[in-house]
C-alpha cells in the first residue's frame, strides 16, 4: 500500500504541494495503523471499549475541488488493495474516517457505507492458546524407568465450544475442543491452556492424537472457560493454498503471555518428513519463522482470518533461516472425520515402488509409450494393504482413478504430488481401484487399506518400551526410539541401522528382538556386553524368534514345559553367529536376585504375560 501511495505521488505530475501532502498523511496513516490494530481488535472483542473513537486527522483543506473524485476514486481502490493484502483492520479504519473528512456531501456516492464495511478477520486471532504441558518421557535404555518431568509450551486454537456441533458437522463436542500438534501433549502428564491476556488457565486432556501427520485434540471440560471465545474457523476441505499466499502464523513463540502475529507466504507444497513420526505426508512450507513454542499455533489465511493449518516445525539449528512447516488443512479435516469414524490413522499401501524415467525399463515391462505410464512395484511388506493383491513386477498405472505419473506423482488438488499423498486422503478400512499392468495386460485390483506395517516401529509415544529379563540379559524389540538414544543415528550400531532402513518385514519376522544389556551376576558368568552386546536373537532352543511376543513365550515354553536342561540362544542373523547357554534350572532364582541388586522392579513390561517360573520363586519366598 505504501509503494501504491508513493507511485500516486509521482503520476500526480502537477506543482500542488496539498496533493503531496495528502499522499503523505496517507502513509503516515499506514504506517501507524500496522502497529496498532491487533490491541485495538482485542480491547473490542472483550469488551475494555465500547467502540473506537474518531481516527481521521483534521480536515486536510483540499483546495483543488476537481481533484476530491480523483483522490476519493484512488482511496477506494487503495483500501480494496490493501485488504486483498491483508493490510491491518485498524488501517482500514484510518482510511475509512479520512476520506468521509474530505468528501463534500455531493461526493459521498462515490464510497458508500457498504463498500466500506469492515471485515472481522481477526475475531478468531483471540481462540489461540498456550499450552503448558508436563511430560515424562520413557527411558528407553533402561526400560523399566521414567526420565526426569520436565515442562514445556506450545500453542493451540479453540476450533469448537462445548456443546456446539463439531467443524466438520458431526455430533456435538462433549466438551471445549482445541486443536494442537501431537509432539506439544506427546507423553504429557499434565495439561494447562490459557488465553492471550488472561490470568486464569484451564486443565485439559487429550482426546484424541493422530502421530503420522502430528495432530493433537484437546478437551477442555470447565464449562464457563471460553463462553466468551469465537472459534476459529476452518478453511474448507481438499484445497491447499496456492503459491505466494499470504499468512498469519500465531503463537507463543518462546514464551510470553501475549500472542504473536508473524506473517508469511506460502513457498512450497509437497511431501516432506514429519520429525516427530518419522512419517512422509504432505506439509506446507511458509517463509515465516516457526520457534519453539509456535508448534501447534495456527496458521491463518490474511484474506479470510481461517485456519489453513497447524504449525508443526521448522530448521532448528540450521542455517535455513525464516522458514516453517504446516500441517495443511486437508489433513485437519481427515483427522476430525477420523475421529468420528473411530479411527483417524493413515492409511498406507505397504508396497516399495521404482520410478520408470528409463525408456528401456517401461520398454521390457511392455509399455506402451504415450499410453501407460506407472511405477514398479519392487516389494510388498507382509500384513499389508497389497498384500496378495499386488505382487512385486507390477506396474502401478492408476489409484483411486488418479493416473500415476513415470516420477511417482499424481495430480491431486490441483497440483503435482507424490502418490502416497492420494493413499493418505483416504482412512483405513476404505476400498480404493489400483489399475495395474501385469505380463502387458491391464487390470483393475481392489485394495482395502490398512495402516503401516514395519519391521522397526517408530514414531512411538504415550507408551511403555517392552522388555524381558532373563537371567540378567535384557531383551527388547528393536525401535527407532531406541537408536536415538545414540543422539543421531550415525553414531548407533551400524547392522541395527541397516535393520531399520533396509529390512522388510516378513512372515517369519515381524519384529527384531536385541539383547541390550548384560547385568552381570553368577548365573551369566563368562557373557559380557562387549561381546555380545546389541546383537540379534534369533532363535530359543532351536525354535526361530519372529516377534517380542514369541521371544518372551519361546523362553516360557523353554522354563516350563521343555526337558532340556540348559536355555540355548542363539544371536547374530547374517552377522557372525554367537551361543549363550543359560542353567534353566538357576534362571529363575538368579533373576529373582538380579532384580534386587539392580534395582529393578518386574522381569518384564506389562505387554507380556507374567511367567508361572516367577511365580514359583515369589511363592517359595513367602
């Protein structure tokens, strides 16, 4: 607006100083405006005025009467520039009382009231909240303990009133509904928000957490605690903001009472990496910062004041400067539906695809140029969507009657994006049309979707690690969670990384089960960690280990029912082969002993049930 001011004065092209002098008013206008409006909005939306007082400075003694329409013509064309832009609601005022200071009663056609009509964007700017959060993360080393609680912020927005009918038409929330990202509350013990410019917090829980695409929903339960609150509105479902949009990030950025106001535009829309699952899916990218503190705050189209996602991260310690990441809206709408469904998580087709950008490859899996085009399909993972449905040397060439493209994108709304995006629209249990070209022939293949399946879970929060201990060797599947107990995975044992990158999961392996410490005592005498350490199990008397879950019955079964006298490991998979022979009949009892020496207080987490061999010695102890 400012630099439209500036070109008016120069095509004024005439020796009138009072022209140049109104221009000026007209910046200096501006300019105060931008500082001022959103205390100006917040002291009427909670009633500190009654209304604004005049704003117009004194007439401005506008000689050259045929020049009124002009400037009247300019000023109106002005304001409508400037609330595409997004200029601020207090400028707008500013500009509203200048021009009707300076109209004579003739000209006042020339603007009528309704064209200056105001709009309300920012009454949904006074729904954002801070988040105080304690939290109390596993320790996943040493499993059967808790770190250290610690307390941190985030922001939120208030997306419905207790009683009113949730954003996305469905039955009516059952209490103050605010809406977060998922790392803010993960593994959280203790949930306070309170508003910008309030002394008064409110406890809330978490409802319900979609990891994946880190989302988070809050209830706040005191029924009188946002009586006074307009929701945010959200933006409508399955369209994403174009290029160069203008937005409003908002929050608590490291700290403070006050919400802050920063604003942006739109610079990148595709698939990226969520930091906190580990998960690819579609993220906005904003060239406002996102600081410690932003996280779950909302990000707000300038032209209708609706949220158009939820800030979730930025470059942290990186020469990236500026920069941030959204959760877009589309994604907010699936995770609220999700919820009404029961279920909220992503869907995934569990295939590895190839692109075909070479000639030769789409030549020898016969097809057709200018007609087919598609990705290969190199590997399905066991227990997942396409399992027994597509089959690896398939050529995926549609799904959900998307066409796929050689690069593994599709056009979605609007734009190109990679395939999993069209995949992760959709919820699980939803049938969708794969069209595939198998040995040259086309055919349709009806997939029913299912979540991810992994050989190495990740992205693991509001749980406890599994483990098992069995005479004073600790044993636990092998987790993401785990490996950055390393710091960065660069430093973690190299064949537990491969593991986690590289190994498909199959039937007779669906888990990786890791001895990861050795307690010495009298029973292991002989096995230390140095040599044995971190290594693979995969077998219990001969009988192969496919999950934890095997792992810990295999070692029941080896106690209670088996003849034999010893407890044969054996460890290593492809790597060089290890034994370690265990007394069975001084297991128990050693155990027993273990625990006490180290201060641990069960043999095994929750997740497993407990062993009669125990018992036996719980009960001899008595």
């Amino acid at each position: 607006f400012n630099e439209r001011a500036r070109s008016y004065m120069r095509s004024v092209r005439t020796s009138s100083r009072t022209v140049a002098s109104i221009a000026s008013r007209f910046i200096n206008m501006n300019s105060f405006a931008t500082s001022s409006i959103f205390r100006v909005q917040s002291a009427l939306s909670r009633g500190r005025v009654s209304s604004v007082p005049s704003l117009a400075p004194a007439p401005l003694g506008l000689s050259q009467a045929s020049r009124v329409p002009q400037f009247a013509a300019h000023a109106k064309g002005s304001y409508w520039t400037a609330r595409e832009s997004r200029v601020n609601h207090r400028d707008k005022l500013y500009r509203a009382s200048a021009v009707e200071a300076d109209l004579s009663p003739e000209d006042d056609s020339l603007i009528s009231a309704e064209s200056w009509e105001v709009p309300d964007i920012f009454s949904g700017y006074q729904a954002v909240v801070k988040i105080l959060v304690t939290e109390q993360s596993p320790d996943w080393i040493n499993p059967w303990q808790t770190r250290t609680a610690h307390r941190r912020m985030g922001s939120g927005v208030l997306i419905c009133r207790k009683g009113e009918p949730m954003p996305d038409g469905g039955q009516l929330a059952e209490g103050h509904i605010i809406l977060t990202a998922a790392h803010v509350c993960a593994n959280s013990t203790f949930i306070q928000v309170k508003l910008s410019e309030s002394p008064d917090r409110h406890m809330a829980r978490v409802y319900k957490v979609l990891h994946e695409c880190d989302l988070a929903m809050l209830i706040v339960d005191e029924a009188n605690s946002f009586e006074n609150t307009v929701p945010m509105q959200l933006s409508a479902p399955g369209v994403l903001p174009s290029l160069r949009d203008k937005v409003h990030v908002l929050g608590f950025p490291v700290g403070g009472d006050e919400v802050s106001i920063t604003e942006g535009v739109v610079s990148r829309v595709e698939v990226q990496t969520y930091t906190h699952s580990h998960s690819r899916a579609l993220a906005v990218t904003v060239d406002a910062a996102v600081n410690s503190g932003n996280s779950g705050g909302p990000v707000v189209d300038c032209k209708s004041g609706k949220l158009m996602g939820i800030a979730f991260q930025g470059y942290a310690g990186s020469s990236v400067e500026n920069q941030g990441h959204m959760v877009p809206i589309p994604f907010v709408h699936h995770f609220l539906e999700g919820v009404q469904r029961g279920n909220p998580q992503l869907p995934s087709l569990g295939v590895h695809l190839q692109l075909l950008q070479s000639p030769v490859l789409r030549k020898s899996l016969q097809m057709v140029e200018g007609v087919h085009t598609g990705v290969l399909i190199s590997r399905v993972d066991y227990g997942a969507s396409a399992q027994g449905h597509l089959f690896p040397g398939d050529v995926l060439l549609k799904i959900d009657d998307l066409p796929v493209a050689n690069d593994g994108s599709c056009n979605l709304y609007n734009r190109r994006l990679a395939l999993v995006s069209t995949v992760q629209r959709r919820f699980v249990g939803d049938k969708v049309c794969a069209r595939i070209l198998r040995d040259g022939k086309e055919m349709d293949v009806d997939v029913t979707l299912a979540g991810p399946s992994m050989l190495v879970p990740r992205g693991q929060y509001d749980t406890r690690p599994p483990f098992c201990l069995v005479g004073g060797m600790l044993f636990q599947p092998l987790s993401l969670e785990f490996l950055q107990s390393w710091g960065d995975l660069k430093d973690a044992p190299v064949h537990l990384v491969e593991e986690y990158y590289s190994s498909p999961v199959k039937e007779d392996r669906r888990e990786v089960v890791v001895l990861t410490q050795v307690l010495q005592d009298e029973v292991n005498v002989g096995y230390f960690w140095d040599a044995i350490g971190l290594e693979v199990v995969t077998h219990v008397n001969d009988q192969e280990v496919t999950s934890m879950n095997r792992f810990v019955e295999l070692i029941d079964m080896a106690v209670d029912d088996s003849d034999d006298e010893y407890i044969t490991l054996k460890l290593g998979a492809e790597r060089v082969p290890q034994r370690v022979v265990l007394e069975k009949s001084k297991v128990a009892e050693a155990d027993d002993r273990i625990r006490s020496r180290y201060n641990i207080p069960r043999p095994r987490s929750e997740h497993f049930p407990a062993a009669k061999w125990l018992a036996k010695v719980a009960v001899s102890k008595e």
